[in-house]
C-alpha cells in the first residue's frame, strides 16, 4: 500500500452546529471519531448526503458480509487504498474472511479461489480495468445472485472505489487502532 500525505486537516468539532457533529460522532471506534469523519466533516453537506447512501452499501444491501466486504477489500486493493484495507480488513475478518482469504485478496482471482468468490474479485478487477463487469463474470455470479444482488455488487465496488479515490486524494491517516497505523508513523 502507498502511503499519502494528508492534505485536508481534521475538523475541530467544537466549530459545528450541534447537528453536524451529532452526524460526525455517530462514527466512533473505541470512543473516537474515526479519521475518514474527521476529515469529512470539513464539508458538513457533503458528508450528511454520502453518508445515507454508504450506510447502506455497508449495512442494508442484499449481499452476505463476506461477499460484499471480498468486494471492497479487492477495489481498495487495486486502488492502493491503504485506510481502506485497514478498516475494512478488520471489519471483513468480523464478517468471516480468514487471514488466508484477506491475503489471497490481494492476489486476485485465480489465487486458488472457488469461482463465485473468484467472479468477486473479477468483478472488481472487470470494473476497475474496463468500466464492465465482463460477461463471464456476470455469468459467474448471476448462478447465486438475484438481480437485486447483482446490483448491489456493481454500486459496493463503485462506492468503495470512490471512496478510495478521496482516502488517497485527502490523505486520511490511519486510525490509531489499525495495525499499520504505526508502519505510517
């Protein structure tokens, strides 16, 4: 993973209206708001509005845990995303992946996966390389995916490669409780 400059400084929340910071410090590990709000918050508006549609990529769409965060741990990957892998490394292990898996991740799909978790990663690897999910992979995944799930599948990549494009362009540091947080330091 590459390491980023930071670029935009964390918002002191003592110069929000209670109701931005209310949104910001709903966004807390271990008590502390966690740095990609720290740095969101620097724009109230645009925080309020991304926020609905990422709680439900991350909390209320049709795919299983596993798959969807199989999804953004591959996009962060590609993009070199480091505070997206991190995060999301921990919160995929929560959802089942082993640290084999996590691993094989960063490898790709013909890192002796089986062919739906396989398409997974092609699925990213298709969207991120040609702006499609190939035929063969939309194939792949369509023999255990509703279309609903199919279309969960394409906005988590997109979603999390958005995202990985602001945690890279921002420079957002890795929370202190990430286990490369000191490797940056």
């Amino acid at each position: 993973m590459t390491s980023r400059k930071q670029r935009i400084p964390f918002r002191d929340f003592s110069t929000l209206n209670a109701e931005d910071r209310e949104m910001g410090e709903r966004n807390k590990v271990n008590g502390e708001v966690v740095n990609i709000f720290k740095v969101l918050m620097q724009n109230p508006k645009l925080a309020r509005n991304w926020s609905r549609f990422a709680g439900y990529i991350l909390n209320g769409q049709s795919l299983p845990a596993r798959d969807r965060e199989i999804l953004i741990l591959r996009i962060g990957w590609l993009n070199q995303a480091a505070y997206e892998w991190e995060q999301h490394v921990r919160i995929g292990k929560a959802a089942g992946l082993s640290d084999d898996e996590i691993d094989r991740i960063g490898k790709g799909p013909k890192a002796g996966w089986d062919k739906h978790d396989a398409a997974l990663l092609q699925a990213a690897d298709d969207l991120r390389e040609k702006s499609v999910v190939a035929d063969e992979t939309w194939q792949q995944l369509s023999q255990r995916y509703s279309v609903e799930q199919m279309m969960d599948a394409v906005f988590t990549i997109g979603q999390y490669n958005l995202v990985s494009w602001a945690l890279n362009s921002f420079g957002v540091p890795l929370d202190d409780y990430l286990p490369g947080a000191n490797k940056n330091a």
